[in-house]
C-alpha cells in the first residue's frame, strides 16, 4: 500500500472519460458511466460531455463543468484518456504534485507546452517509462497528443489537485472521501487485447470494426447494458469517442481487480511520471 493510505472499501462506480483539448471539446470528450455487479460491468450510460454535463460545447467552459462533476464523484472511480505527466528528465518539479500545480505557470499555450519540450530535448521525442512499457502511441508532447496533454493538465488536473479535491493514483495515495483519478489509453488496452483495429470512419468497414471491438469487450468483460439503444449509440459514432470512453471504463474496472497494482505499481518512476492502467 502507499504510506499514509488506509484500507478502503470496494468501489463499485467506474467511468471512462474519452478526453479532448479541441476548441469544442465538449462534443469530443464523451463519458461511459458504469456500475460492477459481482463478475460483470454494467454499462449505464454513455454521451458526449456537452450533453451529460449540459453545457456548451466550448473547451473553457465544458472542462470547467468537467471538474466540478468529478469533484462531486466522491465513491468513483475515474479513467482520463490523457497523460498525467511527463518523462522524469522533463519535469523540474521536486514532486509530481509540485508539477502539476505549477503547470499552468510555467506552460502559458499549448504551443508553448511543445516548443518547451523539444527544446529541453534536443528536438527528440522521448517517451515516460509506462509509455514504453504499455505501448501508447505517442510521447505527452507529440503533434496528436499535446495539445489533449496541456489542457488535461492544466485545466482538469491542476486546480482539482491544487485544491485537493480528488486522488491520482498511483501519484498520491487513495482516499476514502474523495473521486480517484487514474490514466487510462484506449489505444494501449486496445493493443493488450490484439483489437488494435481501424475503427474510426463512416465506412462500414469501420462500423463493422466498432461492432467486432465491442462484442469482443463485450465478451472478455463480461459487460451487460442498460438497454439495445446504448450499444447501438457506441457503434454508431463515427470518431469512435463513443467507443474508447467504454474502453476507458473496462480499463477502469480492470485496474480495480488487481488493487496492489492500483495503489502502488512496482517502479519508482510511475510516482514521478504516471502510470497506464490498462
């Protein structure tokens, strides 16, 4: 267990949040809620965040209504598809804490964030050890990914940290009273399970992709839903968002079953860096 950490209840909510920094972030990031039911998932709900959250659609507003939610979650646990950290070498922070709150500070743009990192690095893309070892596609600051790095950091992670109003594991030890957050990558689970497949498109090919993706999950979970009109939602979203916040919250439930591996995975680095859970 992490020192200071007590014995905790099982926790039987999970969430799989499928993060966007786009400009209309609301409509990209999208929320599975789910329940654990003794061997099974029990997929409630699943839409964009603009609908579950009922705001705009805009980046600011949208992800300042996402940390009030999750602030309210108190007996979640809560999967974000974004990097919480960065390679250690990259870091200047005595504490992966003292990294995160002073992140907004010190990254004034996204832009700002990339052209920082490169320049720290010669030019060269350098992966976090969990990176590496769980095959995510692409480095915290690469093209794809850092502008979804910057605002996951800065505008989710960073005031609901600074104001101590969740846990990130396995950063900061679990509490009972509060929402724990953890990494997830749809992507590196997807890969893990050998389902690593085009699935995002309006060809049929891609929709016959999402359906093969979900019955495999589906099966390998087991996963149960709510009701036909869920699942149907998941195999028909085009960008696959629908998709990879379920895929988030199986990654989610997963991480639940091995509790030593939620609480302090076995290398030092992940305390500094961050830790998939897959």
């Amino acid at each position: 267990m992490v020192k200071g950490s007590v014995t905790l209840p099982r926790r039987t909510q999970v969430y799989g949040v499928d993060f966007s920094g786009a400009r209309q972030a609301g409509r990209k990031i999208w929320i599975t809620q789910a329940s654990v039911h003794a061997d099974s998932l029990y997929i409630e709900r699943c839409t964009s965040a603009a609908a579950w959250l009922e705001v705009s659609p805009e980046r600011e507003i949208c992800l300042r209504a996402l940390c009030t939610w999750i602030m309210g979650k108190r007996e979640a646990v809560i999967g974000l598809d974004f990097p919480f950290g960065l390679p250690a070498q990259l870091l200047e922070t005595r504490s992966w804490e003292e990294f995160v709150r002073t992140f907004p500070e010190r990254y004034a743009t996204p832009q700002h964030f990339r052209s920082a990192c490169y320049a720290a690095t010669g030019g060269r893309e350098i992966k976090r050890l969990t990176d590496r070892e769980n095959g995510t596609p692409w480095a915290s600051y690469n093209l794809r990914l850092y502008r979804q790095t910057f605002y996951g950091i800065s505008a989710v992670l960073a005031p609901l940290v600074s104001c101590g109003a969740v846990a990130v594991l396995p950063m900061q030890p679990a509490q009972a009273d509060r929402p724990w957050l953890i990494e997830i990558c749809p992507a590196a689970t997807l890969k893990r399970h050998r389902l690593y497949i085009p699935y995002k498109g309006g060809e049929a090919r891609h929709r016959r992709a999402r359906r093969d993706i979900l019955e495999t999950v589906q099966r390998l979970a087991p996963l149960r839903f709510a009701d036909a009109v869920l699942y149907d939602t998941i195999v028909e979203d085009e960008d696959g968002d629908a998709l990879d916040s379920l895929v988030a919250a199986w990654a989610t439930w997963r991480a639940l079953q091995r509790p030593g591996e939620l609480e302090k995975p076995s290398h030092p680095l992940y305390a500094c860096e961050g830790y998939v859970y897959h």
